[in-house]
C-alpha cells in the first residue's frame, strides 16, 4: 500500500474517567464486603450496576494494574459471576498488564537483548520529537512537552543513565537510572564523556544508536550525523540500532497477531463486496466513479469496526500510478470495459491493533482480456515466487534477509521483460501503521539487510505499471511465526476478478 497514514484513537472523555474512578472506589468497598459478610447479596456501584457483569470489560483498561487486580478478584469472587465472565476478565486482566509493561521491564529486555547481540549498549536521543522511535521502545509519552536535548544510556549491564537539561530534568523520570543533569553545551559533553568515554586498556564499545550506515534504512535514521560525530569522538563505535528497533517495534504479541487475522479477513471480504457493489451499480446503470467505491469501503470499515483510512480505488490509466488516490471532487468513472485496482489498509479499533493492507484487481466485464491476464500471471509468479522462497527458509530454519526476498521477486519480473516497470520495492513491514518499522522486503529503493525473524508481518506486493495505459499490482500479507509463515486475508488472488460474470 502506498504511505498512508494512522488515524489516532479518540482519547475517553473525561466524563468516563469520572465514571470509571468511581466505579473502582465502589468496587474496593464492594470487595471488603464480600471477604467479610460472603452471605452478602449482590453489591451495587457505579450508578446501579452490578460489578459481577462484563459493564466493566470496556472500562478496566484505563484502570492501574492494581485495580484491574481488583476487579479481577472480585470477579472470581462473586456468586453471581458466570465461569465465561471469570474467563473473559481473567483474558483482559492478563492483556492489559502484558501492554502496559513497565519501562523497568522494557529496560530489563533491552539489556538482555544487548548482551546476546554482544554490545555495550543502546544510546537513546533526542530533540523535540527527532527520534519518535525512542519514546515507543522507552514507553514514555509520545506527546510530553520535549524542548531540549535528551540521552538516555542502556548499558548492556548495570545501571542505565539519564542525561537531561536543567530546565527539563524530570522528563524522563519515569526511566530507571542514575540522573545526570546539565546546563550548558560544555556540561552535555562532559556528561556524555563521562558515561560513554573510553576506558583505557578496554576495546572500543560497541552502542547501538538510530542510525543506519549509508543510509540503507531510512527509517532508522533519526540521529542526525552530527550527533553521530560527537558520539565518535569520546572513542566509541556507533552501529545500527536496526535490529534491536525490529525486535522490540515490529513483533506483535499473541493479541496484536489474532488483531491483524481478524482485519485481514474482514479486508478480504469488503474489497470482495466493493467489486460487487461495482456490478450492481452497472447493471443498474447507476453512474459509478471511484470515489463512490471508496465512499462505499468507508462505510464497511465503520459497520466492522475498522479505521476510516483512505483507500486506492483506481481504473484504467490510474492504476498505472501506485500512489493514486481518488478524491471527491477529482476521481474517474468506473465503466463497462474498464480494468479497477483496488488497495486498501487499515486496522481495527482496538488499541495497539495492528494493520492489514490487501490489493485485488478486477475488469468490468464477462471476461477478462488478455492483455491483463498477461500481465497480471507475470505478477502472481512474483508474488508467489517470494512467499515460496521465504517459507522454504523459515521453515528450514535458515536465516533470510527482506532484500533477498526482493531480489527473488523483482527477478521474475525482470526476466519476464519488465524490470523497468516495476517501480517500487517489492513490500513494506507492517506495524501498528500501515508501514511499519520492521524489515522491508526492498532491495531497490534501500538495501534492507535486516533479518526475517518471527513475529514479522510484511506485505509481498509486486507490480507492473505501463504509464498512461494500466497497472498491476498483486498484495498479500504475511506473518512469520517460529516455523513457519502464516499468510493472511485469504483466500488470495489468483486471476483478475471479471467482475460482471454471473456466478
């Protein structure tokens, strides 16, 4: 899917805060009671309602570890509580503590992480939002006031250290570590040599910083080079956090993964619907543009509960463009003999939900031509080409690297005579965004050295795009798990969809 962005969640009101603080205090007085009097009937709080119902499955999540302990126990506890309410509250308790990791914990993983990529440690900066990147991995707020510079040092062992400006010391307080104060530049550089200098007799440490040689992989290139210069200069190795950023950015948890099926399946079936819609608006002879299909997508997305995301509703000569996107008052129609594209990405409503992102392609008729069958059975050989050749690794347990699996797609391709028109690398990780922070499969517009390692989700999306004419492109998703990959929304294309053929 070309760049697109995330919708953010609506923050809760702050009347449901009040609520919810006040469910919570009547449920501490509700608990005292039943481990006194458990002959007691059934306690009422928050307004009238009854706590041993699931009113509070949509509420715990903004209550602290300890009340959601809480509310668990009471739960448990409750004669009126059904074994299926226990179960679903014990599910949520679990998920919720899992996702609100302490940066104590987190540290506690990069350390380990650090010591068996055998390095020093992971230097973490910023300025102003430079590096969004560090406030993801650290668990700090990625909206706290950040004027000044920042550091933040995780040493492979023993205790991290915060190095702050004056005026904004207690921004990272929230971090375990020693605090190391300073006013002026002088005093910052002290403070950096102090932590990261050479120590004579020893080798050169090795830190992990957001920085990627020769810019290979932009997106782990937020350390500006002279930041990069001055780290050198106390006689340290500065090497790409890439890795260690995929590791703790791009895995998704259990929860984030059965997230991602479930999005992927109900993708697969609005596209499916969108290309119905398409015949039932032509044969009705209803005007139809690709706005009205995009229009008819977001309203699916809302009934599934998935994200408003624009979409790519291209036909004809539009889909010759891979970042075309239809807008209300400039967008073309969709008529008998055309040839639709469609790729959409989006995510479900739940937080930290993970994306899915899909691309079908159709011809308005009976049957389709072969001039686009053509084209399309070149593409699916290069998608399939890949999925093939990193299931095979996975599986065998060998190492692979998302560059190599753009080469083994892009040569398909290449061979098949239209190298110069495939335009873009052959997939994107996929993340929380539609384009996440993980490996890329992309050895044409960077080298992405990074390795396939499980818990990855990437889109394979090869295409051919002849300018002013049409384009193809093919996109499925895949998650890769310790053995095996698991590709998702299916079943996946396999022929242009003629899109009037009667069933």
């Amino acid at each position: 899917m070309p760049a697109l962005g995330s919708a953010a969640a609506c923050p809760r009101g702050a009347c449901a805060a009040k609520e919810n603080a006040y469910s919570i205090t009547s449920l501490r007085k509700s608990l005292r009671l039943s481990q006194t009097r458990p002959s007691a009937g059934p306690c009422r709080f928050s307004k009238g309602r009854d706590p041993s119902g699931l009113s509070l499955v949509s509420s715990i999540k903004s209550a602290s570890p300890s009340d959601k302990w809480l509310i668990f126990q009471y739960q448990v506890k409750s004669q009126h509580t059904s074994v299926f309410a226990a179960f679903i509250l014990g599910l949520t308790f679990v998920g919720s503590m899992r996702a609100q990791q302490s940066p104590g914990e987190r540290v506690a993983q990069i350390q380990a992480a650090l010591r068996e990529a055998k390095l020093d440690g992971w230097l973490f900066y910023d300025f102003r939002h430079s590096d969004q990147l560090a406030y993801r991995i650290l668990k700090l707020d990625e909206n706290m006031f950040a004027s000044r510079r920042w550091f933040y040092y995780v040493p492979a062992s023993g205790e991290p250290v915060k190095i702050v400006q004056s005026i904004e010391q207690f921004k990272l307080d929230s971090l375990p570590g020693k605090k190391l104060v300073f006013r002026g530049w002088q005093e910052l550089h002290a403070r950096l040599r102090q932590v990261l200098g050479a120590v004579p007799g020893e080798s050169k440490r090795r830190i992990a910083m957001q920085y990627s040689p020769m810019n290979d992989i932009p997106y782990i290139s937020r350390v500006d080079a002279g930041t990069i210069e001055l780290v050198r200069s106390f006689g340290v190795e500065p090497v790409t956090s890439a890795e260690l950023v995929q590791r703790f950015e791009a895995v998704f948890s259990p929860a984030q993964h059965q997230m991602h099926v479930e999005a992927s399946d109900k993708m697969h079936r609005i596209i499916q619907e969108a290309f119905g819609e398409i015949a039932r608006r032509i044969r009705a002879d209803e005007a139809t543009t690709e706005w009205n299909i995009a229009q008819f997508m977001l309203r699916r997305y809302s009934e599934e509960g998935m994200q408003q995301e624009p979409m790519i509703v291209a036909v004809n000569a539009n889909t010759a463009n891979p970042h075309y996107l239809p807008r209300k008052k400039k967008n073309s129609p969709i008529r008998h003999g055309d040839f639709v594209l469609i790729d959409a990405a989006t995510k479900l409503n739940k937080p930290e939900a993970v994306a899915t992102d899909q691309t079908w392609t159709g011809y308005v008729g009976e049957s389709v031509p072969e001039e686009y069958s053509r084209i399309f059975n070149i593409v699916r050989e290069a998608r399939d080409s890949a999925v093939d050749f990193v299931r095979k690794n996975i599986r065998a347990g060998k190492s692979i690297r998302g560059a190599e699996v753009d080469d083994v797609s892009r040569g398909v391709i290449t061979r098949a005579g239209f190298g110069e028109q495939f335009t873009h690398r052959t997939g994107h990780s996929i993340g929380e965004e539609t384009h996440g922070n993980g490996v890329n499969i992309d050895d044409f517009e960077t080298r992405d050295s990074r390795r396939i390692i499980p818990g990855v989700c990437f889109s394979i999306e090869p295409g051919i795009y002849l300018e002013g004419k049409f384009g193809v492109r093919s996109e499925i998703n895949v998650y890769v798990s310790d053995k095996d990959i698991e590709v998702t929304g299916r079943p996946i294309q396999t022929k242009i969809i003629a899109i009037l053929k009667t069933p």
